[in-house]
C-alpha cells in the first residue's frame, strides 16, 4: 500500500532564482506544488481540485503530479470537506482545502467556527489544528450572484482562526506556503480579480512573516490601508494622489487577524490622516474595527477621523452594475480630500 | 439490452439493508433469543461478564451526576441511563489504537475508554475545557454542536487510511442527529472513501421533546445507509451483547478494509433530556414504565445468574466498586475548583498574539485591583 508518506519526493522547489513574471494563479500554484513537496503530511482537496486543477486552475497538474493520496476531488458538501479535514488534521495530516467560491463556503461556517477555531482551545492545546481554508474571494471579475462575497469579517470576529489575504503574486506563494507552516487553523483568501494580474518577482518564502503588515508605498501625508484585491487599487489611487498634491502611504495588510497594531500605529502616527478601503459592506465591516483601533491608539496624533470607503450596504450587484459598487481610484482621492486638510474651509 | 449506468454507478443493493426487526441475543427477559441474528454472535462468557460490570460501574457514575446536578456541583447533565448497553457495548469492541467520537449525552462511554470519571465532567461543571486530554485515550472531546462530530470521524479514520494507520474511528449520535446535514455528508463521504468508520446511532425515539416520528419518513434508521451504499444492522440497543457484537462485526469490517457500517440502536433514556428538562411534558409514564421492564442491566444480570456466571459474592463485589466510584467523583465535585483566568488566552492560538498578550494583562491587572488590601 502506498502512503502519503512514500509518495512525496524530496523538496522541489518550482520557484526559479531568477526575477520572471508570474501571475498569482501561478504563484499560489507553486505554493501548493511546494507544500506537498516539502511535507509528505500535506494534502489538498475540495470540489473539482483534483482532476480539472480547480475552477481557477489554482491546483492545475498537483493531482497528476503527487497522486491522488495527496490531492483528490470530494463529494459536493462544504462542510463535509471542512469537517473531515479537521478529522485529517486531528490523525497527523496537514489538509489544504478549497471551496470553490466565498458564498460557497457558508455551509462549513459551523465547522469552522464550532470547530476549526475552538477545538485548541477546548482541549488546552492538546489539539492542534494546522488546516488552511482556501477562498477565492470578492467581486470585479462579472460574476453572478453568490460568485463576488467578500465574506471576510465573518472569520476575523472568529477568535481562534487566522486570516489572511495576499495582495502581490509574490506574497500569494509567500502567505501560502506560511500558511500551511502555520500550526493555527488559516482562512486564506485569494482576490479573484487579481488571480491574472502578473509581477516580475523570484518565489521565496522569505520575507515579512505571515502576521505582519507591509507597506507598499512609503508616504507621508497620508495612510491609506487596503488588503487583497483593494491593494492594486490602492496603490493607483496613491499614484494619482501624488498628481494632487498628496503623497500617500499606502499599506497591505496581509493578516485580518490578528491584526498588526504596531505597523498600523506606527505610519499613523507620522501622517496623522488615514483612510481604510475593502470592498465588503462598510456596516460592522473590517473597516470598523481598523478605524476603532486605530482611532483608540493614536488619537493624538490624528489631524482627522479615519474614514472608509467600502462596498455599499447591498447584496453583491450583477455584472454591469458592479462598478458602481465597488471602491474606485476616484472614491479613494474623494475621500482622501475629505481629511479635513489645512486650508480647508469646512 | 445494455443498462443506462455512469461509471462508478453499481447497481446493486445486495447486502446493504438492515433487517425488518431490530437484531437482539439476549431478550428482555435475559433468555437467549431463538433466532439467529444475522452476523451477530453471542460474545464470550468473559466479554459478557465485563460488559455487565462496566454497565453498572457506568450507571452508578450516571445516577452520582445526575445527583451532582441537584447540589449545583454540575452546571447540567444529560443522563444516558436506559442507554447503557450502548454506551458500554459500542466502547469495549474497540482497540487502543481505534477512536471513539463521543456527544454529550456519551459520558458512561468516554468513562468506559478509561477517561477518569471527574475529568469527564469538567467540562459539564463549567470549566472552558473537555477535561482529558484526546491523544492520550484516542477520544475526541464530547461533543454538543449535533452530527458534526460525524465528519470528524470520517476524516480521522480517512486519514489512517491514506497513511496505513490500523485505525477505525467510532462515532456515536442520537436519533434526532441524523436529520442534519453533516450526518449525511459523513455517511456520504464515508460511502464515497470506504472510510474506516462506525456510526453508531443511538435511537431513544426523542430529540429532547421531538419524538421520531417528526425527525423521518424513513421506515427505520438503519434504512438510511443504503442511501450511501453503507451496510447498516438494526439492533435492540437493550441487549449489550447485540451492541458488542455489532460493532465487534463493524470494527473488523472497517479495518480489513470493508468501509463504514452504519448501527442503528433502538433503545430509551429514562431521565428527561437532561435535569434542566421536564419530559413529561412530552410522553406518558406508561412508556417510561414499559422501558424500565427493558432495561438492559437487568437483562443481563438475569442471563450471568441463570448460567451461574454470576453469585451474590461478585455482585456484592461490583457494586462495592460502583460505590468506590460514585464517592471519588462525589469526591473531587465537591472540592472547590481552582480556575486561573489567565488560562483563558493561553490556547486561543498556538501562541497568545500580542492583542491577547494585552487583553491577559488588562483582566489580571483588574483582579489585581479587586483583591482586598491585606
Ligand atoms: C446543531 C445543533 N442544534 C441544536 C442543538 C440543541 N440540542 C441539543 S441536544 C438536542 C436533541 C438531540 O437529539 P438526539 O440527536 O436524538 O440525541 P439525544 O439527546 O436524544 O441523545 C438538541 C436539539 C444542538 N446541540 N446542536
Ligand atoms: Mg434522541
């Protein structure tokens, strides 16, 4: 009988020490291909994972590569692909599972949150549970309905999961790969919208580690924070900022939880203004928590209230209607205008 | 004529439904059934002998509990008492190696694993914790969110098969869990992966208030599993050596590489759901009554005397042990229990992160400020 154990090679790395482009599919491709090659306890599964590479082609060529012991279809039941990978993890095996779009990984929310978040705990740290959850997550890809959730608060108010979202192609395989090291149950998600998009860049672990936030543009009037699909847009929002006269700090997240205070603060601090951005509805939204911690750490130092700009309180809109929905450059410069700057005679 | 089939499609039902009446081997009455029993088989003098004892141990822990509950010791209790044959039979046909995935209602059965009984019901007396540690009894902490625990199983026993583990995993649920959907997803999955897997269904024909009737449509339980392509028994789930037998049968499917069986055991819980409930709001004493007549300690009390395989002496003995039980429960209850608070951060994540760090020194910071200046 084979086992997982004699049907791993050595660690292969497919990363190339060389800068090439790679899109984020393609990255969070080899982080997957990495991980099972690295630790014979890894296994990955989901719905058509195996076969097909997943719907997004995420787990392209693992099932033929590492057999299908390590990387296999599931019947059609979230939670059952949940629940059986905290039994997996509970009997010595590291699941990297997938479901196969935000709104479809409702059903295993009592797993995750009974379960996969409290199991450490209830068992004073006799059980540890070293399960990633993947999410490919949010809109701006002309989904239908149930295809665009950006359902990230719901696990961030979860005490005991970790969240996680990449912004670059290079940090995709980085959080990846930190991921499935990481001993604490991971809900990983993935922006869709950015699965192409493409940066030169080596693949490499190494680097800012998975619970600390990074800035991605250094700047000092202002602070605009973004995480997944919203750090791109950012990013051209603070390039466009520059045109006004507003040299923006624009920083990525990474990890939603927990939340990396001191990077936060830190930037805070210097600029004195800040503006938080997702695509999630802004009501009880992540943007919430980033302002009240903000706001509570650095009051002094704020020469104006934290503002947001999120997704409107409204189920996902369908295709045509969605720009008008999501967070834009323009929506970004308005709010940063409204940081009740010197000069201005409001 | 060729047969419109997918692949993988097998067309066949042979063998998978359970039979018309619940399998028994030893009657009401303590008299061998005249019937053969399907695979059943009467266990060894010895294996009855301790699964009798193993019963009246695991009611006197039961009866002490549910008394622990009236003096406040205990937040709640779900008593399994009625249900003893279950709780003993399904745990005993296990090895050390195997799993066993209790709920709440299976304390008697996590106590029968050789779990400490006071560490069974830390959890039911308010502390954060299941109270032992999983690893080192191989048994999942009770669990109370209902049929979850089925996946659990599934992907336990799945994942000693991918790594040829000698492992089965034994789940137990209630009538009234078979209605959610992770019961069907893990007989599913189980189906799907021949997972080395037990559900044992422990039909008491309530969920808490709600009697079977309104769980399903289904003529029984069992029934369900062909559903799945899982063989399934329907047993007497009064007669402790149908119980044993059927798992033991299970058991060594699943680990020659038989896949799961499904057990439906039909039995009674006497208590009301648990000493919060008041259960004669929803059924008759008549029907208790008619229960008590069947109990299964009594059973098999009957049959070991008959057979001389039990005296006065060893039934003096046994109970004396019971009591030795009941008071070292009663025992450490009664002690006064030491929580630490800071306990509560610890085990969040693998390590407290820095904002619960904060969180531990704001909370002991306070109870610093409360205590008495001495
Ligand atoms: C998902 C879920 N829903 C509701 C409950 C509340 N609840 C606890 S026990 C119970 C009845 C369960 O009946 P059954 O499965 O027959 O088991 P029994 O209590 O009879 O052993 C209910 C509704 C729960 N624990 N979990
Ligand atoms: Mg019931």
């Amino acid at each position: 009988m084979t086992t997982v154990m004699s049907a791993s090679a050595s660690a292969e790395e497919t990363a190339a020490a060389v800068p090439a482009p790679v899109t984020m599919a393609a990255a969070l491709n080899a982080a997957l291909a990495d991980s099972l090659a690295a630790d014979d306890r890894v296994v990955v599964f989901g719905e058509d994972v195996g076969t097909l590479g997943g719907v997004f082609r995420i787990t392209d060529g693992l099932a033929s590569r590492f057999g299908e012991r390590r990387v296999f279809d599931t019947p059609l039941a979230e939670a059952g692909i949940v629940g059986t990978a905290i039994g997996m993890a509970m009997n010595g095996l590291v699941p990297v599972v997938e479901m196969q779009f935000d709104a479809f990984a409702y059903p295993a929310f009592e797993q995750v949150t009974s379960h996969l978040a409290k199991l450490r705990n209830r068992t004073r740290g006799r059980l540890a549970l070293p399960v990633v959850i993947r999410v490919p997550f949010g809109g701006g890809i002309g989904g239908v309905e149930h295809h665009s959730d950006s359902s990230e608060a719901y696990y961030t108010h979860t005490p005991g999961l970790r969240v996680v979202t990449p912004g670059t192609p290079a940090d995709a395989y980085r959080l990846l790969r930190q991921a499935v090291a990481c001993p604490d149950p991971v809900l990983f998600f993935e922006p869709k919208r950015r699965y192409w998009s493409r940066e030169t860049a080596v693949l490499s672990v190494d680097g800012p580690p998975v619970d600390r936030a990074v800035v991605r543009r250094p700047g000092k009037d202002v602070t605009l924070i973004a995480y997944g699909g919203m750090v791109a847009t950012a990013l051209e929002a603070a390039a466009a900022a520059l045109e006004e006269g507003w040299d923006v700090e624009v920083i990525d997240l990474r990890s939603l939880s927990p939340f990396d205070d001191q990077t936060l603060t830190a930037s805070v601090r210097r600029t004195g203004r800040a503006v938080v951005v997702h695509e999630a509805a802004g009501f009880a939204g992540y943007g919430a928590e980033v302002a009240a911690r903000l706001t509570e750490q650095c009051f002094h130092y704020l020469e104006a209230p934290i503002l947001r700009v999120t997704g409107f309180d409204i189920p996902y809109p369908p295709p045509h209607l969605e720009k008008f929905h999501l967070p834009s450059t323009d929506r970004i410069l308005d709010a940063i205008a409204r940081l009740q700057w010197e000069g201005d005679n409001a | 004529m060729t047969t419109l089939a997918h692949p993988g499609e097998t067309l066949s039902a042979d063998g998978l439904l359970p039979s018309a009446a619940p399998l028994a081997l030893i009657d009401a009455d303590g008299r061998l059934t005249p019937e053969a029993a399907g695979e059943l088989t009467l266990p060894a003098p010895g294996v009855l002998r301790e699964l009798h004892r193993r019963m009246v141990l695991g009611r006197r822990f039961d009866t002490q509990a549910t008394a622990l509950t009236r003096q406040g010791r205990l937040a709640v209790y779900p008593s399994s008492r009625g249900q003893d044959a279950c709780q003993v039979g399904a745990v005993l046909p296990l090895r050390d190696s195997d799993w066993l995935f209790p709920t709440y209602r299976d304390s008697v059965a996590v106590v029968t694993r050789g779990v400490p009984a006071e560490d069974v019901l830390a959890l039911l007396r308010g502390d954060w914790h299941c109270g032992y540690d999983p690893y080192r009894y191989r048994v999942a902490p009770q669990c109370t969110p209902l049929a979850t625990n089925t996946l659990h199983a599934v992907g336990l026993a799945h994942a000693a098969r991918l790594q040829a583990k000698d492992q089965v995993a034994l789940v137990m649920l209630g009538d009234g869990a078979t209605s959610e959907g992770d019961t069907h997803e893990a007989l599913n999955f189980a189906g799907v992966w021949k997972a080395p897997v037990v559900f044992l269904v422990q039909n008491n024909g309530y969920a808490i208030s709600v009697p079977l009737a309104k769980q399903t449509a289904a003529p029984t339980l069992a029934a369900k599993g062909i559903g799945y392509g899982i063989p399934s028994l329907l047993i007497d789930g009064n007669d402790a050596a149908a119980v044993y037998s059927a798992v033991r049968v299970a058991v060594d499917r699943a680990s020659a590489g038989g896949g799961p069986t499904l057990i439906e055991a039909v039995t009674y819980r006497i208590e009301a759901h648990t000493n919060a409930d008041d259960a004669t709001r929803y059924r008759s004493s008549d029907e208790v009554s008619t229960w008590l007549e069947r109990d299964p300690i009594a059973r098999l009390t009957a049959y070991l005397s008959a057979r001389g395989l039990l005296d006065d002496a060893a039934a003096g003995r046994l109970a004396a042990e019971a009591e030795r039980l009941a008071d070292g429960v009663r025992e450490r209850m009664n002690a006064e229990s030491t929580v630490d608070p800071a306990e509560l951060f610890e085990h969040v994540y693998a390590h407290p992160t820095a904002a619960l760090e904060r969180q531990r020194a704001a909370l002991l910071a306070e109870l610093q400020e409360q205590e008495p200046a001495s």
